[in-house]
C-alpha cells in the first residue's frame, strides 16, 4: 500500500496536478522533520514495547475507570 502512494505521489508531481506555490515546501519540509523526529524518539523511548499493533498482553491489567474530567 506505501509503494502505491509513492508511486500515485511521484506520477501526480511528474503530472503537474495540483502544482502548490514554492514557499509551501519550507512549511511542508518543516512539518516532515518534525514528525519523522517525533516517531523516531518516540521508538527509542518506547524500546522492545514498541509495535506497529495495539494488544493486552496476558499478564498487563486494563484500568477501565479512573478521574473523569
């Protein structure tokens, strides 16, 4: 599914379809970094828990309730 987004991105850009002024690419550069930064620390933080899927394991306890705001 990434390679198709990649290649749909790359043919738009090669097609001239939705051509965007040149000062966006500092904001979008800009947003880029800092979000790659972002995930990336958020990995070494997160160490061997890190995974791409969501589960309980069988010896974690869910809290269900706690402060309301």
């Amino acid at each position: 599914m990434n390679a198709l987004a990649i290649v749909v991105g790359i043919a738009i850009a090669y097609a001239r379809i939705g051509v965007l002024p040149n000062w966006l690419f500092y904001p979008g550069e800009t947003l880029f970094v800092v979000g790659n930064s972002f995930a990336l620390w958020s990995m070494s933080l997160l160490g061997r828990y890190e995974s791409a899927f969501v589960q309980v394991l069988p010896d974690h306890k869910v809290i269900e309730n706690g402060f309301i705001w």
